[in-house]
C-alpha cells in the first residue's frame, strides 16, 4: 500500500460514513442513498426503490463522495460491483434498511427487497484522490 493510498481509503470511509448519498456515473451521473458496512458501500435498486439502470451488470462503476456541509467533492474512486445473496448478508442488508427513510412498508421492507429489488455492494478500488 503506498502512502497516497491510505489518506484516500481513510476519506473514503469517512465520507460514506457521513452523508448517504453519493454520485454514481452510470448513464448519466445519478445521485444513490447507501450504507457504509465493512469496508464496503451497500445500496438497494429495483421496484419500489432507487432506479439505478444497468448497475447490477456492471463489473466497477465509478463513485463520487461529496461534502454533507457544503457539497465539494471530497473523493473519487472505481468501484468493484457485485450483488449481494441478501439472505447470506442480513447484518449488510439491515444496516442498509436503517438507512432507508420513509419506506412505505418499513415492517416488511427486506422481505420486498428479498422479492423485488437488487441489493449491490461496491468496493473501492484505487482511489484517485
């Protein structure tokens, strides 16, 4: 690990950990809530929830961490995609259903997700900054 590496994990983490939204370049740069579990960002697309087109086929995507105070960027990174076995990642899976506000159906909210929608892990890969 070089030395630029561990500042730009550390920012990572931290500002994931501190706003739960981020920037995804997809077709188009689209604004994602998530959870921060374990080194790794969570989020949840499908009916009923984010509309996040094609990330689920995507082998990395590219993320960008900004600000909660002000909005300024804080980092960029690549990040591995991979769909999670939600019933093998419930720990994962309810730090994410915390994180979800105002769900219609927030007593029954992972059983949806389990039925409808995609739960994605995104592990960064060599930040940038």
């Amino acid at each position: 690990m070089s030395d630029n590496t561990a500042p730009a994990e550390a920012a990572i983490e931290e500002g994931a950990k501190k706003s739960g939204i981020l920037w995804l370049t997809l077709d188009r740069p689209r604004l994602a809530w998530h959870a921060w579990h374990e080194g790794a960002i969570y989020l949840v697309t499908g009916d009923g929830e984010q509309q996040l087109p094609g990330l689920d086929a995507l082998d990395r995507v590219h993320v960008t961490l900004r600000s909660k105070d002000n909005g300024a960027r804080l980092v960029e990174f690549e990040a591995a995609v991979a769909v999670v076995d939600q019933a093998a990642a419930a720990d994962a899976v309810a730090v994410l259903a915390k994180e979800r506000l105002n769900a219609p159906d927030s007593e029954h909210l992972t059983e949806r997700w389990a039925r409808d929608a995609t739960v994605l892990r995104l592990t960064p890969e060599r930040p940038e900054r």
